[in-house]
C-alpha cells in the first residue's frame, strides 16, 4: 500500500493586533511573513523531489488569510517546481483556539469582563496556554478541543487519502501552532508535558505518516523548541 503523509505547515508571520490572544484575527502576511513562505516553498519541494513523494492535488486550509495566503503561495511556488497544479480547500476545522464571544479583545479587556460579571470564577494565571481551560464565553474552546477539532478533520482527510492514493503521497494542511500541536497529542505523536515545550517554525512542514493500522508517526520536519516568555502560538 502506497505511504500517505500528511504536511503540517504553520502560516507565516502576519499583521497581528497586540495584546490580544485570539488568533481569529482577519489580518494578511507580512512583507517578512511572505518571503519565509517562498523560502520554506523552495526546502518542502526539494524535500519531495529527494523522497520520490507525489503531493496530493487539493491542500486544505484554515479559513484565516493569512493561512490561505500560504497556502497559495505553496500552490504557486510548487507548480514552478514543475509539481501539478492544486487546489485549496478552506476548512473551519483548521481554526486555532476560538474565544467565542470574546475574540479580538485584548488580555485586559477579556480578564476585566470576567471580573465583573458575578457568574465566573476568576481564570487561572496561565490561562491562555492552559490546554485545559476554556473561557466561560458563549462559542469558546479550550486548547485540547481545538486539538480534538483538528485531529478528527487529519484523521478523516488521511484515511480518504490512503483509499485513494497509488503512490507514496503528500497532503498539505495549512494551519495555526497551537491547533496543530494540540492534535498531534490526540493522534500520538506529542506527549502532553510536550506541548509547552514546542512550538512550530512559520511556514515549515512537519510531516506525520498516517499508517496502515491508523497509528500516526513523525517522519521528518523539527518541531521549534520554544523559548521563556514565548506566546502561545
């Protein structure tokens, strides 16, 4: 049975609103962000070309520009790599962490409006990286759902793949960190204590096998060690 992997690639950089932890922001790439993606283009196509691997002919996206923005500069700089045209296919599964009613506020705000309504206990001082803790607003999620979100949408897209798939074949999902690392847990392929300590590079795939019993396993492309201080994506 031909192999099936699934890219993992974080958007790059973009223009992000200060202060504010919700990543359901409707803002493009960066000058800067643009050209680690043309650049990180150019490393997954050799990558592809030295292993003999196919790329499948449709990439899924996270509906955020700036991840659809990488995925079509992906598109159009492997099809300069003599790789066939694809397409791209805009999922809400893909979304990073939502806040529900409280996205785009800033830290400030959102701790104040829990401080003032008499219904919520105050949040934990961690509690935009707490993978467990969820905001006590209408349509928020915690970290670990977000993962669950994501890991079911890999699981089902892989599965169609391995179906379909002749040769050894590469499908290109594009992303936020967070969500990504969250899934990875689900599927087996980070341990928890991990997620604190990784994040991903912008733009840079990491690859994960979907194997013939379901099994997940990582194959290639380093997870980014995360420094003191980092934010959460």
């Amino acid at each position: 049975m031909a192999r099936t992997i699934a890219a993992l690639v974080r958007h790059g950089e973009y223009h992000q609103q200060a202060d504010t932890p919700s990543a359901h922001q409707p803002y493009a790439l960066t000058t800067e962000g643009k050209a680690e993606v043309h650049t990180e283009v150019d490393s997954f196509a050799v990558l592809l070309e030295e292993h003999s691997l196919s790329i499948a002919e449709r990439v899924d996206s996270s509906n955020m520009l700036r991840a659809w923005q990488t995925a079509m500069i992906f598109v159009e700089k492997l099809y300069q790599h003599q790789m066939p045209s694809m397409l791209i296919d805009s999922y809400d599964a893909l979304a990073e962490r939502g806040l529900g009613s409280v996205a785009n506020m800033t830290i400030g705000q959102i701790e104040k409006v829990i401080v003032e309504d008499p219904r919520y206990e105050e949040p934990p001082l961690d509690w935009k990286s707490n993978s467990h803790y969820c905001l006590p607003f209408q349509g928020a999620e915690s970290l670990i759902q977000a993962g669950v979100r994501v890991a079911e949408h890999l699981q089902q897209q892989m599965h169609k793949l391995r179906d379909e798939a002749g040769v050894d074949t590469v499908k290109l999902f594009v992303g936020h960190g967070a969500a990504f690392r969250h899934a990875a847990y689900q599927l087996g392929i980070l341990q928890f204590e991990q997620l604190a300590q990784f994040s991903m590079f912008h733009a840079r795939a990491v690859l994960i096998e979907y194997l013939d019993d379901g099994a997940w396993r990582h194959i290639g492309g380093d997870w980014k060690i995360r420094s003191a201080g980092n934010g959460l994506d």
